[in-house]
C-alpha cells in the first residue's frame, strides 16, 4: 500500500513529498516559470525541521491544493482552458471586501477543477506528448 503525500508551504511555495517515510522520498517543487512540479533537492528534514510560520508550514491536502492555485494564477498568463478558468473567477478574487461563502466556494471549486487540469498535462508532458497550452511567468530568471 502506497502512502500519502505529505504537502508544505515553505519559502514562499508548495511542496509534495511523495513516500515519506522511505530512506529518499521524492520530493517535488511548484515551478513558477512552468507551472509544473519538479523534483527538488530540499531535504525532508528542511521541510520537516523548519519553524511552523507564515513562511514555512505543513498543509492539508486542500490547503495544498488552494496555495498552488492562487501562486499559479497570481504568476502565470497563457492559453487554454486552465487560464480561462483562471480569467472567471479573478474578477471575485480581486475584490478588496470579505468573500462571501459562495464565492469562496466557486473559488476553490474552481481552483480544485484547475488543479486536476495542471496535474493531466504533467502527466502528457511526462509521456512525451506535447504541451496543449502555451504558459509565460513573471517570475525571474
């Protein structure tokens, strides 16, 4: 039986690690200039070891979720359904008010639906297809 992933916000991104418990999990990096998760070099202990803040902390699968969505659109601009999605709901995430429930629900609904969206096209990319939206990033080099 396969573990669950653990997830962390640390140093101002998300992460997954996969296996946890093994001698070298896998541990992946939300890319910015992408919008893909790589593998990353963080130690599990980093991750692990870092003081619980508004800088590094563990997450809920949701909350994991949440995080990688609102950097991905906050950062990335491109083509295709996924920035589509993004393009309806930015219009309630940059009301300067308190959302109402229903707003915050189609935001994270949507946000779950992208989420699945990014995780398929990894998954194609992997597999040698091409990429099926073009993105850019206002991320530096």
């Amino acid at each position: 039986m396969t573990e669950p992933p653990e997830y962390y916000w640390h140093r101002s991104t998300t992460y997954r690690v996969e296996s946890p418990s093994s001698e070298s999990p896998a541990i992946w990096r939300l890319n910015l200039k992408t919008g893909e998760f790589v593998r990353d070099n963080v130690s599990l202990l980093e991750l692990e070891g870092a003081p619980q803040s508004s800088f590094s902390s563990r997450l809920s699968e949701e909350k994991f979720i949440q995080e990688t969505e609102r950097r991905r659109m906050r950062h990335l601009r491109g083509t295709g359904p996924i920035f589509a999605l993004y393009k309806s709901i930015e219009p309630i995430t940059s009301v300067n008010r308190r959302l109402t429930p229903q707003e915050v629900e189609l935001i994270h609904s949507t946000w779950s639906q992208t989420f699945s969206m990014w995780e398929a096209e990894q998954l194609r990319r992997t597999a040698g297809e091409p990429p099926s939206f073009t993105v850019e990033s206002d991320m530096q080099e």
